[in-house]
C-alpha cells in the first residue's frame, strides 16, 4: 500500500493509506460527498512540497512557486 495525503480546502492535511488515491480515500472513512471539500490528493513524499496560503485560501506548490 502507499500513503496519500488529502489536502482539503479548509487548509488541513489528512494522511491515509490505500493500493490507489480513491482506495485510500475509502480506507480513511470518506464518502462521495467529501469530494466537495478536497483540493486534491498527493502522495505522502510530496506532503512538504505545499503550503496553504491564507491570503488566498489555496494551497501553493513551494518548490514550484517560492515566496
């Protein structure tokens, strides 16, 4: 299995494991209607490649966008 993390628009980070984004979104307890309130979903080795921007309610890739 791999680890994911769901990063939700809210601007928290969920970690969870599963064989696929959509398997480890399951395992974690989350139905069809969570998919609303996701931003998207990486692998657990680029978790610390984004942070969230309270300015503008995003998350930004900071190695592709450096402040």
């Amino acid at each position: 299995m791999k680890e994911y993390v769901i990063f939700w628009l809210s601007g928290t980070k969920t970690k969870c494991e599963g064989t696929s984004e959509a398997d480890a979104f399951r395992r974690a307890g989350y139905g069809g209607g969570a998919l609303a309130a996701v931003d998207f979903i990486a692998l657990s080795d680029d978790e610390n490649d984004y942070e969230f921007d309270k300015e503008t309610h995003s998350w930004r890739n900071i190695k592709i966008n450096p402040r």
